[in-house]
C-alpha cells in the first residue's frame, strides 16, 4: 500500500463513518478501492 498522508486517511474514515460505499470513498480521496479497503482494514484494530 502506498504511504498517504494524514489528513487522506482521516477524510476515509469520516466518510465510512457516513456510510459511504468503498467505490465513493476512493472517487472522493481519488485513490483506488483496494488502497481504500486496507486503510479500513488497518484502522479496525
């Protein structure tokens, strides 16, 4: 996974906090799905 910057992460996690799909997160931070779900992944712990 490539290394992204703070403020990216923490705009993923708001914006799954308001429910949205992993295909809307990835347009809105313009990272791809995948990169979306591991940063997820590493936040459920």
């Amino acid at each position: 996974m490539r290394c992204l910057d703070t403020m990216k992460v923490t705009e993923i996690l708001r914006l799954r906090e308001m429910e949205l799909n992993l295909r809307d997160i990835a347009s809105a931070v313009d990272c791809s799905k995948t990169t979306v779900g591991e940063i997820l992944n590493r936040c459920k712990d």
